[in-house]
C-alpha cells in the first residue's frame, strides 16, 4: 500500500502523505522513492498543472522527520553518503518543479520533514500548538542531510540558520513565521482551504517569495568574507563551550557551512552528503539515537497493568514550601493546575512565592509567556499555615525535611484530613516510602514522587511504589509526572531509591580520593572530562554537604560497609562549610567564582592513584550498585537505570547511559579493575556484585 495520494482541484495538484498504519509520517527510502517516481516525476509531465499543495493526512504530524531507524541501521561512511544522496536527489527534483509549490504544515515538521518544506517554494502553518519545525538532527549527533544545511542558509540567512541549526532548535509556528521559517499561519480549522485559496494566489503572482531584508549589520555579517569568518569563529567558540569535545556534529555543520554558504551549485550539496556520512557512523550518533528510542518509549511506558485510565489531577496540595515544596507549587501552577501550599513557617511561604515570582518572570525575560499568563499562572499558588484548600486536592505531595519521624507525623495528619480519594505522595530522597504508608489508614494511596532540584529544569521524576501503593495510584502520578512535562521511572521502594542510591556511592568515592590527596579540582575536571555536567565535589557543594551527608548515612545504615562515609565528609560539615548555601564547602564560593577551600584538609590517607584509575572508581561503583539494583529488583530493566541516570544526573547522553557505557566498556574489563581495587584498596567498596560477575562470566552485557 501506498503512503502517498495524488489529488486535484482546479489545476491544483494536492499531494497528501499518510503513511499506513500509524499516526505518524515519517521519510523511509520506501516512501521517498515513492514520492519521487510515482508522483513528482508524473506531476512534472503535467503541463497542465498550475501548482502543487503537499499536505499530511495525520492530525498532529506532517513529517516527523526522516525514518531514524533508517539511520541507526547506518554502518558505513559509503552507505550514509547514499542515503543522503538519493534523499536530496528526490528534493530537488521537487525545487526543480516549474510550477509553485507549497507545503501545508499542519503538525510536526521535523528533520527530514523540514527539509521537504524547504525545497517546496512556499511554507504555510497552522496555527496551532501542535506545529513545531525544525531540523534537529544535531541532537541525534548528525547533520540535516536532504539539502538542509543548504537551505535554511539560503532562506534565513547564515547569522538566523547557523544558530538554528548547530543547536537543532525546534520552534512554534508563531517563531517560525517570525523568522521566516513559514510565509503565512493560518488557522487550524481552516488550514486546507486557506492554503488552497494562498496557492491560488501564487498561480496568480499576488503572492511571490519574500526577499530578505537586512539591517546593516547583518549585511555585514553575512555578505562578505570578514563578516561571516566572525560568525564563524564566534560559533565555534560558542561550540566548544557548550560541546566541548564530545559531540562531533556541531563542528561538521560549522566546518560544511563555511564552505557552501551562499552556494547552490551541485557540489555543495555533495559536500553536505560528505560530512552527513562523516557524521552517520560514530559511536556518538549511535548512542543519541539509542537515547532518542528511549526516550521514545519512556514517554509511554504503561507501567501498570490497569487497563481504565485514571482521571487526571486537578488540584494539587504541598507541605513544605522549603527549595522543593516551592519549586513543585510552581511547576504545576506553571501546568495551569491550582496548588495550595502549606508550612510552618511563613518566612517559608513568602521564600516559595518569591522563587515562583522569579522563575515566571525569567520565562517572560525571555518571551515565553507573557504578563497576563505569568499574572494568571502565579494566582493558581495559594499558601498558607493551616490545612485549609487541602481537603479537596487529588494529590498532596509533601516535602519537608528529611526525617522519617517529622515525615510520619505529616502522612498521619493528611490520612484523617484528607478526603479518600487524595493520593498522598513523598518527595522523599531516600526513606522508606513504605514506613511513611504504615501510619496511614489507606496504604494504598501513598506513594513516592521524587523530583529533582532545580524541580522546573530537572527532567525527571522518580516515582516509588511502596509495598502496598495501588495501581491507580501510580497509574495517575505517572500521568500527572508527565502533565508536568516529566520523564518518568518508576522502581521499588529501597533505601536512595535509583538515582541517589548510585549517585551518592559515586560522590562519596570522590571524598575518598580526596583523603589520597587529588584536590577538589582535579577529580571534577576529570569527571567533567568524562562528559558529566558537574564534578562530584562541586556537586556535593551545591547540593549541601549537611544534605548529602544525611542521605549518605541512611544507605550506610542501610546497606552497610560497602557505604561507608568517608571520613573527610564528616569532617567538613562538622566544621560548617556547608557548600555553596554557606558560602564555603570544599570550595569557597564568591558569586559565580570558585576557589579550593584551604581549610578543607585533603591527604589525609595519601595514595598514589592515577587519574584512570581516579575516574574508573568513581564511575565503576555506579555499576556495580546498579547490577544490585537490577538483581534486587529496585528497578526493571537497564534502560530504566540509564533513563535515570542521563535524566536524574546529566549522565552524558552522548553515552547513552551508565549501562550503555558499562556494555561498551565491557562487563569483563568493568571486573577485572573493579577485582583490582578490592585487592588494592577496599574489598567492601568494589567486591563486584553477583550479577555483574554472572553477566561477565558469561560474556553478556545488560542490555542482550
Ligand atoms: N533539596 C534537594 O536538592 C532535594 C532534592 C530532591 C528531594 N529532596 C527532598 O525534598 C524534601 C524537602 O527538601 P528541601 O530541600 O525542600 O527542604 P527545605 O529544608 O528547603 O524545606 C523544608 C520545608 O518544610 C517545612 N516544614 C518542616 N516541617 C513541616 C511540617 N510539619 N509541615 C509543614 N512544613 C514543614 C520547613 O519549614 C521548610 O520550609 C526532603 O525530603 C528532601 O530529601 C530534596
């Protein structure tokens, strides 16, 4: 079966693609090859035809891009060339079309989908919230590759494109029109027959393409060689601060740009297949394909086995208004959902109002609502020191400090308070969610909802089922997590949970190398070299060493030996360096600047330890917790550790994740090492697990 349908209407041919049996179009070879033969090559004999419309029949999605499986399935240079090839082959037979083209944007214009619009002489847009274009193959460690780099250059400009692309930016229809991405928006309901009636416009020149104006500066900028060498330069240095050197695509596209911006010849287009098959090999776009399919997949996971929905959250309730409570109160508020937030202390309510106030105000610094919307958004926040407005919210979530006893007393309050159907939730760190459940009448209802700081940028929300926690409930916060624009995981209810239980082993062995005598400085840039966003040590300062202290000692009483807190971390928060809330931890922080603390004293168990083996250490005892992890059942599967990890804690996505990393290492290697430092330096810490061993024995890898 066919996924494209040829139609007419006045002259006007109408080309509508529905790729059968799914809601979304996507470009395979299968159907580009039928687009071309089948369609253009038959539309171009036509000397009757006056204009051709290109449309998609799905309701949300024009073209979601090209068929990544295609790309993943990518193995040689010489295979990613040709793909590229015959791609824009297809594409410029379009451009070469004598008659107008236009192409109906109604959803999703993505990648390969993008690049479709480019070649088609106009570009009209719904006007709707499901229209987002753009080319973000960058992210996927790739470059446009169907003449898109070529294009876009062509048609904004280099000083509008280059950005754009380099950052793989995805914009609104309204953004889009804006900067010249579309030529008109019309209203969704009337999409068809506005482009219909624009398209007769065309075939009437009443309507021609727009010619780009340009101020003086970027005339400058764009039109003659000093001007765009400083484009040029001012990316790359914008690159390498926000690539550095882990992500190849960024400096392909800079490196294919200078050489074909204001070309159209062949040979341009033949260099961007060239550097798009560079591109298509590395290990790097293999790792943020596999991240995109997860992703993917984790957007929908069900997670139960309940096979009604759950109604959605309406109101939502906080306790605590402290660095969390405040952060979650603004979140849903931001979602357009009312919450009410209780504390103790009003100092604390006005702090939370305060932050929300701030956050709004830089979405509006930067035009993402407006005044009326931040105005409207900041109302749904009401706070107070009494449990009124509590009784009638479908979930309440408590965040106050991290004590099980204060905790208790808290879920113990809400139970009778609450009304039966309030889902009372936890955003503990690490205690047992299943003790909080114990002093209620209604276990079921109580679950863990563990969202990371800051709560409005981090991606991820940890959801825990506690021994008796129903299905309905974790079925209605996993979709009241995603509401809020959350991946989601869900694991069992052990001590630090997923992220914290291997993140903290892993900060708390960076506290151990400091004892042998590396500073502060070198084990975060080695880490930081490794592609994490932050070092360990910097980490432990901005989290707040009181903080992560207490959550390192839950899991030492909880698992033992093997997590024992170094000593230098007592020792620095019993003399009050705090970290970055007290001005001073292991560094001292002065406004954005940090210096090495010297009264933080390091060596004292020196060591000679190499860098390597520095970095394996702190990376290998994530693994080797995360193989308990999976043995104990905490979680169901690597993928979910390694969404986990790349969303809880930055883990680099251009290494897919801990477990990605871990296989590509080499379970064998990973033991081997890990067997070396339980010889060398401490059994307990780097005794490799049972599974991790069974796996290497084996020969296997998490993932099979
Ligand atoms: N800060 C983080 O980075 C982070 C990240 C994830 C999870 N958490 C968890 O979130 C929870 C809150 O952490 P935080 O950093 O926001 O703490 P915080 O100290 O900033 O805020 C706690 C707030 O709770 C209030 N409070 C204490 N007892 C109360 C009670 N009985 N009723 C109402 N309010 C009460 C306090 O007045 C304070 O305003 C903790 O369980 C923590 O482990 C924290």
């Amino acid at each position: 079966m066919g996924s494209w349908f040829f139609e007419e209407k006045d002259k006007i041919g109408i080309l509508t693609l529905d790729k059968p049996g799914t809601d979304v179009n996507v470009l395979t070879t299968e159907s580009l090859t039928e687009f071309k033969d089948q369609h253009l090559a038959k539309i171009a004999a036509r000397i009757d035809l006056e204009a051709l419309m290109i449309r998609s029949a799905k309701s949300r999605i024009f073209v979601a891009g090209a068929d990544i499986n295609e790309i993943a399935g990518i193995t040689t240079e010489k295979d990613a060339f040709e793909k590229a090839e015959q791609g824009k082959a297809v594409f410029q037979k379009l451009e070469d079309l004598k008659i107008p083209t236009v192409c109906v944007i109604n959803g999703a214009c993505l990648g390969g989908g993008y690049e479709l619009a480019l070649a088609c002489t106009y570009r009209v847009a719904a006007f709707s919230d499901n229209v987002k274009i753009g080319l973000p193959e960058a992210n996927l460690g790739i470059l446009p590759g169907f003449g898109g780099s070529i294009r876009l250059p062509r048609l904004l400009g280099l000083t509008k494109a280059l950005p754009m692309i380099l950052a793989g930016r995805v914009v609104s229809a309204k953004d889009a029109l804006k900067v010249g991405m579309v030529d008109r928006l019309f209203p969704a309901g009337s999409l068809d027959a506005d482009a219909l009636a624009f398209t007769r416009q065309a075939v009437q020149k009443k309507i021609r393409p727009k010619k780009r104006t340009k101020d003086f500066m970027t005339g400058f900028l764009e039109d003659n060689p000093l001007g765009r060498s400083l484009v040029f330069s001012r990316a790359r240095e914008d690159v390498a601060q926000k690539a550095k050197h882990f992500y190849p695509a960024p400096y392909e596209i800079i490196k294919l740009i200078e050489k074909t911006y204001g070309r159209v010849s062949p040979r341009a287009y033949r260099l961007e297949s060239e550097h798009f098959a560079r591109l298509g090999t590395t290990g790097v776009s293999k790792n943020l394909i596999k991240l995109f399919f997860m992703s993917e997949k984790y957007k929908k996971v069900a997670w139960t086995k309940l096979a009604v929905k759950t109604p959605p959250v309406k109101k939502c309730g906080v306790i605590g208004a402290g660095v969390m409570g405040g952060g979650i109160a603004q979140l849903v508020s931001a979602k357009n959902i009312p919450v009410r937030v209780k504390d103790i202390n009003e100092g604390a309510l006005g702090g939370a109002l305060r932050e929300a106030q701030q956050i709004y105000q830089g979405a509006l610094k930067r035009r993402k609502i407006t005044g009326y919307e931040m105005a409207r958004k900041m109302n749904l926040i009401s706070v107070g020191l009494t449990p009124e407005g509590l009784q009638r919210c479908d979930v309440i979530i408590e965040a106050v400090v991290e004590d099980l006893g204060i905790k208790q007393k808290v879920f113990k309050d809400l139970d009778e308070r609450a009304s039966a159907g309030t889902i009372l939730a936890s955003n503990t760190s690490s205690l047992s969610v299943t003790k909080m459940a114990a002093v209620t009448q209604n276990p079921g209802r109580v679950i863990g909802l563990h969202f990371f700081n800051p709560v409005h940028r981090m991606p991820l929300v940890e959801i825990i089922r506690a021994e008796q926690t129903s299905e309905e409930t974790i079925d209605r916060m996993v979709q009241f997590a995603r509401l809020l624009g959350k991946t989601v995981i869900v694991v069992q209810d052990a001590p630090g949970f997923l992220v914290n239980r291997l993140l903290l082993p892993y900060m708390n062995e960076a506290a151990y190398l400091l004892e042998t005598g590396m500073g502060p400085e070198q084990i975060d840039r080695l880490v930081e070299n490794f592609g994490m966003p932050m070092g360990p040590v910097e980490l432990a300062d901005q989290v707040g060493i009181d903080v992560g202290v207490k959550v390192a000692h839950i899991l030492q009483d909880a698992f033992g030996a093997r997590m024992r807190v170094a000593d230098i971390l007592e020792d620095v928060k019993q003399k009050g360096l705090l970290g970055k809330k007290s001005g001073k931890g292991f560094y001292l922080h002065q406004g954005k600047k940090k210096t090495v603390n010297p009264e933080v004293k390091t060596g004292t168990h020196p060591a000679k330890v190499s860098e390597e083996d520095a970095l394996k250490r702190m990376i290998y005892i994530m693994i080797n917790e995360a193989a308990r992890c999976l043995e104990e059942g905490v979680v169901d599967s690597p993928e979910t550790v390694d969404m986990g990890m790349v969303m809880g804690t930055g883990f680099p996505p251009f290494r897919a994740g801990l477990l990605h990393y871990a296989d590509q290492t080499g379970l064998q290697n990973i033991v081997t090492d890990l067997e070396r430092f339980a010889a060398t330096v401490d059994r307990e810490r780097f005794q490799p697990s049972p599974y991790l061993l069974k796996l290497a024995k084996e020969n296997r890898k998490f993932y099979s």
